[in-house]
C-alpha cells in the first residue's frame, strides 16, 4: 500500500509518504506556507521513494475539523492531485490523527481529541484504540462550547486526552479524568497515512471530497463595492 497524505488542520502544514507499513518520510512547516509545502513536499517524498503520483494507491487527507483556512487548503490540493491521477482519496478525521499518537505514547484504552475552536468553543471526538492499535471513533465528533463541555464526557478510566483544546482549556482534563494529556500534540500527516492506508471505508472518489467544519456556517469574504 503507498500513500501520499496531506494535513494542515491545526496550524501545521504536513505531508508524509507512507509505503508498505513505514513512513518514508515526512516535512512540515507553518499552515501558511501550505500551499508552498505541500506541491515541493509531493515532490520531494516521491522523487526518494522513487515514485510516480499515478503509481500510488491512493492519497489520504486531514478532511477538518480544524482551521477553516488549512482545512480547505489541503483539501482543495488533494482533489485536484486526485483528479489529476485518476486515484481515490481517504479523507480522514483530524481528530483521529490527532488520537493516534496519544495511543502510540500510552496504554490508553481510548482517547479524547480537542482542538481550539475559538470563541470559546472545542472541536471533540472520542476515539477508541481497535486491535491494530489504531483509533475507531465513539459516537459523533462535536463542536462544545467550552463553559458546556464538562456536562459531555463522563470520567472513564483509562482515557487519555491529546490536542491543543486542553491547552486552551486544561480544566477539562482533570474534570474528564483524563491520564496521560498531550496538549501539544497536532494532527499530522504520517498519522492521516496511516489511517489512509487502513480506512477503505473513509475512501472517495475526488469529487465528491469535501471538507468537515462542524459549524453550521463558514465565514464567507465580504464582498467589495465598487
């Protein structure tokens, strides 16, 4: 399996190259220089493993939530690589990238993802560890508003917490009961490859992939007179 996989969700922008089970390689920069990294990154990482884009599987995407401006950015790329290769896409929760680390660095049994959604509310997903060690997602992904949160998640043993949502709001760890918590991780590409590579279920054709905001309405640019 090679997958090419993209996110830029939370402030990062990440491209990783997955091949048969390793990570051959993987580059970030700032979200802003997306559209910069990621056509140079495709490159790179292909040009090492000796690759065409044609010969790849499939690619993967951070498909949000997260930053309306990465989220779009990286999804607006990966559909026109797929339309351009004729190759699905696996668009994958942000938040499950998110979770996969905190299970690569703990015995957690399940994991709670929360990104900064700003004004005063958390993206959230609750994500369960499958038997490849992989997170499966509980129920539905959520927009909270912070002061409502608590109210959301009972305390459950063996849950870890990963995402910068705690580091905007770290009173929600002990009152989730929450151990270990890693709020400085983000979701990144070697981890959307990963779930790339194992979620057939999570596979689109390109023009049907869109992005996953959880708000009800995206802002839109005023329009100019004149």
């Amino acid at each position: 399996m090679k997958v090419l996989a993209f996110d830029s969700a939370d402030g990062q922008c990440s491209v990783a190259l997955y091949q048969d089970g390793e990570i051959l390689g993987l580059e970030q920069a700032d979200a802003r220089n997306g559209l910069e990294l990621m056509p140079q990154a495709a490159a790179s990482l292909l040009a090492q493993a000796g690759l065409a884009l044609g010969q790849l599987d499939r690619l993967a995407v951070g498909r949000g939530p997260g930053g309306f401006t990465g989220v779009r950015v990286a999804v607006g790329f990966v559909q026109g690589l797929a339309l351009a290769a004729e190759i699905p896409v696996a668009a994958i929760s942000s938040l499950a990238a998110l979770a996969v680390p905190a299970l690569d660095s703990s015995s957690a049994r399940s994991v709670l993802s929360a990104l900064d959604a700003r004004n005063g509310e958390l993206y959230v997903g609750e994500f369960k560890r499958d038997a490849t060690g992989l997170p499966v997602a509980v129920g539905a992904e959520q927009l909270l508003a912070v002061n409502a949160a608590p109210a959301a998640f009972l305390p459950v043993a063996g849950r870890a917490g990963a995402g910068r949502g705690f580091g905007a709001c770290p009173e929600l760890a002990a009152q989730w009961a929450l151990r270990p918590v890693f709020p400085e991780f983000r979701p990144r590409a070697d981890a959307v490859a990963r779930l790339g590579a194992a979620a057939d279920q999570s596979l689109v054709a390109a023009v049907d992939l869109e992005p996953r905001y959880l708000r009800n309405q995206v802002a839109k640019p005023k329009s100019r007179r004149g």
